[in-house]
C-alpha cells in the first residue's frame, strides 16, 4: 500500500474522537559511521484520536522509541510531516516548540531516572505548571489537582515527599501528573508499565485508561508486550525492523493475525485467549523467538526469521496491503499467512 493508500485506511482507534496527532511518511535513519546507514523508522503513519489508545508494539530495537521521540519533538525525522490538530508542526522555532510540549506530552519507562532526586514531588509538578499554565494559576492548588487525578492521596502528604520516598509505581505516577501539568491532549507513554513489579502493572494500565477517559487524551501506548496492547488499546500498530508489518483493531489484531510476524508474537504469548490475566498472573508474554538474528537488510525485515520467506521475500520489501476497512499488513504471501482475510472470507 502507499503512503496516500495509509491515509485512506480507517484508524481503529477514529471512532472515538476527533484526530489529534497525525504522522505521515514517518522515517528516521541514523549514522553508523564508516558511510554506514540506519534505517530505524521507515515510512510510518500513526493517528492518534482524542479519547482513544493505539499501541505500538514490537521487540527491543524496532524503532518504537524513535517513533515517540519524533513525535515528541525530541528527534528530527529523516523524513515525513506530523500535523497536531490538523496543523503542520514546525518544532524548529523555540516558541512553537512550547506551545508543542505543551500538547504533546512524552511519559518514559523508568520511573526511577525520570525523576530528579533532589527536588520534591512538588517541585517536580510545580515546574511544568509555572512553565505552560501562566503566573495566574493558583500553583499549589494545581499540584494537589495532578497527584489527585492520580491517585495520589491525601496529596498533602505526597507533595513534600523526594523520589527515594516512594515505590517504583509512585514515582511512576508523578511522571503521569507532571506530563499531565501541562494540560496536554496527546500522551506518549513509552513502555509506562515495564520496569514495574508484576503486581501493579494492571492498575497503572487501569490508572492511564481513566486519565484517558476523563482527560480525553489521545493516548499512544508503547510496549513489547502484545497482551497488555489487547488489553486497552483500541488500535494496534505492530512494529518489526522500523516498519508498521501490521495494523489494525487491537481485537482483530490479536485473535486472528495476518501477519507472520504478529503470528509469532501472539503464538508466544502464554495465553492468547486470556491475555489479560497475562498481565495479572506476572507471565508477560515473552519476545517472539525465530530462527535468525535481527531484521533483514533487504527485502522484507522478517524475512531471516519468517517461515514462509522464498525469493521474493529476501529481495523486495512488501508494502502495507489493505485487507478490510480497518487493516493492513505488509507481507507477500498473505493469501497462504492469512487465507481468510486476504480471500475477504474472514
Ligand atoms: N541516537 C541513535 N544513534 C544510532 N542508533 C540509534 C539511536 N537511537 C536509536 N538507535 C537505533 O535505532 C534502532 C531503534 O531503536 P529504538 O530505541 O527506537 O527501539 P525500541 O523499539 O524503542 O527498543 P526497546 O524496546 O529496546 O526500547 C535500534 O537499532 C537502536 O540501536
Ligand atoms: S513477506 Fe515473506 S518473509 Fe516477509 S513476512 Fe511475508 S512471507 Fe514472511
Ligand atoms: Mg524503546
């Protein structure tokens, strides 16, 4: 499928408000050094809707945090537009830099080097609010609002506490209310649950659920874990080698996947029809194992690990194909991967 094809594909997660952040032709490629290129995002499109939750799932190294950093504003694309509210962003000026912060928060995975062990908790929420809210906002009314709205309570009691104070899921919660300080309308949440004991990963997943809800975040949700993608996320992007192999419901995705690549993960979840008490029982659903190494340097990405790789498949990349409405998956040989969805019989 082409890029204006992508465009035309109907995101999963559109039904549930409107469009808020939009990624086209998303590519990023590092420098190695000796004259040697990176390709670590590859023509990735991503909508991010008001109130709804698309995951980004794929192993370590498959551009996932790349993809977040560009659409942070931290990383400049190689390559590819990004338009917040229908507008072209252009991060390149200071202010217009702000005011992108501002809407387009970036929560990290570890709790414990986000956070500055000198300041207090209050410090650290008391900042941001200062910084995108204006001198009239009454700022220690505010900081009681965010570690409120994260359950934080009495919030009196946690306001002067330091990092050291607190457990790996607390601290985690301050970096949801300091990303939440600036009132913003897009969340990047990079791996949020990963570093966490077992024990609290499903309330932090329930805890980023409401804030959706009742914020009416558009929420992008980053993680390896496919269990805990179906277990929220409306929409699911399945990442291998810096490309999207697969997108579509998270429901869909999950029960019946076209792509090798999705096959495979989803073979090496332990529960596939109970994903969700993956998450509760602490058996986090393992990366996809395969025969070779890491993605291929020509033709498709999976083609080193993938059972059904012939000629083709080692010399050309696929391009996403269009199956439904709401699904796409990039491979040669969906009609024998997927008979039934790429016979439209599914
Ligand atoms: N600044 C950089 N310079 C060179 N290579 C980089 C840089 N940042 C990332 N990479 C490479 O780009 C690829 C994608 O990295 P990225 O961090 O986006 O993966 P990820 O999917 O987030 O992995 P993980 O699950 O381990 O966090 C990797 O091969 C990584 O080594
Ligand atoms: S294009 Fe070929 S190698 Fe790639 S996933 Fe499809 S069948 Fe496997
Ligand atoms: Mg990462």
């Amino acid at each position: 499928m082409t890029q204006d094809a992508a465009i035309a594909l109907t995101s999963a997660a559109a039904g549930n408000g409107p469009l808020a952040l939009e990624a086209t032709g998303l590519s990023k490629d590092f420098k190695l050094g000796h004259g040697a290129i990176l390709h670590a995002v590859r023509d990735v499109h991503i909508s991010l809707y008001k109130s709804a939750v698309v995951a980004l799932v794929g192993e370590s190294g498959s551009g996932k945090s790349t993809v977040a950093r560009m659409l942070a504003g931290q990383e400049r694309p190689t390559a590819g537009t990004i338009a917040l509210d229908g507008e072209p962003v252009d991060v390149r000026t200071g202010r217009a830099f702000r005011r992108y912060k501002s809407q387009v928060q970036y929560v990290f995975q570890d709790p414990f080097g986000s956070l500055n062990p000198v300041h207090s908790v209050g410090y650290h929420l008391a900042r941001p609010v200062k910084l995108h809210q204006g001198r009239d906002v009454d700022v220690k009314k505010r900081v009681i609002e965010l570690l409120e709205q994260v359950r934080l309570t009495p919030a009196a009691q946690f306001e002067p506490k330091y990092p050291h104070e607190l457990s790996g899921g607390q601290r985690q919660r301050v970096s949801f209310a300091r990303a939440l300080a600036a009132e913003p309308n897009v969340l990047l949440a990079d791996e949020p649950v990963s570093m966490l004991d077992v024990s609290i990963r499903l309330e932090m997943l329930n805890l980023l659920d409401d804030l959706r809800k009742r914020l009416h975040l558009a929420l992008l949700y980053i993680t390896h874990d496919i269990a805990s993608a179906r277990y929220f996320a409306d929409e699911v992007l399945v990442m291998y080698g810096g490309q999207i192999v697969e997108r579509g419901p998270a429901e869909e995705v999950t029960q019946q996947p076209a792509h090798p690549y999705t096959q495979l993960l989803i073979a090496s979840a332990p529960d596939p029809d109970n994903l969700g008490s993956v998450l509760r029982s602490g058996n986090s659903a393992p990366r996809a194992r395969g025969t070779g190494s890491g993605p291929a340097a020509t033709g498709c990405p999976f083609s080193n690990r993938c059972p059904l790789a012939d000629d083709k498949c080692r010399a050309e990349n696929p391009a996403l194909h269009q199956l439904t409405a709401v699904r796409a998956a990039a491979c040669w040989r969906l009609s024998e991967a997927a008979p039934a969805l790429a016979n439209g019989t599914a």
